[in-house]
C-alpha cells in the first residue's frame, strides 16, 4: 500500500472550510425557504429544474440528476410537491415504470413567491461577501470538481 499524501497545513484549512461552508450556508438556505416559503431546499431545487426544463416537464430520472440527489429523495419530495399542487406527476407513454414530473402553474407560481427571498440569502450568506475575483476563481474551481464528478 503506498503512503498517503497527506493535505498540507494550508490544503486542510481551505478543505475544512469549503466544507464548514457548504454545510452551514445549505441548512441556511434551507432555514430561509422553510421560514419564508414553507419549502425545504430540496423542493425549491426540484421547482426550479422543472420550471427551466422544456415544457416544464422533466422524467424522474432526469429530476433526480438535474438535483443532483437520489432517486428516492426525489421521489419522497415528489409526494409533498404533488400533495401540494405544484408538480403533477403522469405517467410516461413509452415506458410503463417511467414518469414524468410536470410543473403546475401554481407551482411555477409558488417558486416565484419564494425565489427573491432565496436570492436575498444567497446574496447576503455567499454572494456579497466575495469579490468579483473570488467568485470567479469559486466558480472555476468547483466546476472543475463537478466536471471531475459527474
């Protein structure tokens, strides 16, 4: 087995801060939309795949990649969205275990009761503290690590 290359002092601290970060900003974000939009996180992230997908319509499948989450998390929030009349779900035509996720006008409606709020938090917990070169070389970065991994 060969030695591990450990981080260096300065390697750890920007690792153990991306995801101090990352952890703290998403259950802020997740705070703000239950508080102000009684949607959690991963319902305003299905809202918005679907309302930028053609016809406003997407496979599971897709929805479940388009997130980036499992399939069950997706299905699980599908329920609630459903229950609440913002996606309608139909079955798929040319695949009788497949289905599709349609995003209801109260639902696109919904997504743009909470989408300022969201945008005034990630704004003021991510956006507006970084400067134009940090955001740029943020976002060089970790495209890179989503090309790497997806």
């Amino acid at each position: 087995m060969s030695t591990p290359r450990w981080l260096s002092d300065d390697e750890y601290a920007a690792w153990r801060a991306y995801l101090d970060a990352t952890r703290l900003l998403l259950t802020a974000l997740d705070q703000q939309l239950v508080r102000d939009a009684g949607l959690s996180f991963t319902d305003f992230e299905l809202l918005v795949a679907l309302s930028e997908a053609p016809d406003r319509r997407l496979r599971m499948s897709s929805l479940a990649d388009a997130v980036m989450t499992t399939r069950s998390a997706v299905t699980r929030a599908m329920v609630r969205l459903v229950d609440a009349g913002w996606v309608k779900r139909t079955p798929c035509a040319d695949d009788k275990r497949g289905a599709w996720a349609n995003l209801t006008e109260a639902g696109a409606a919904k997504l743009a009761e909470a989408a300022p709020g969201h945008v005034e938090a990630v704004r003021g917990d991510l956006v507006d503290l970084l400067d134009p070169a940090e955001l740029a070389a943020l976002a060089s970065g970790f495209t890179k690590v989503r090309q790497r991994l997806a």
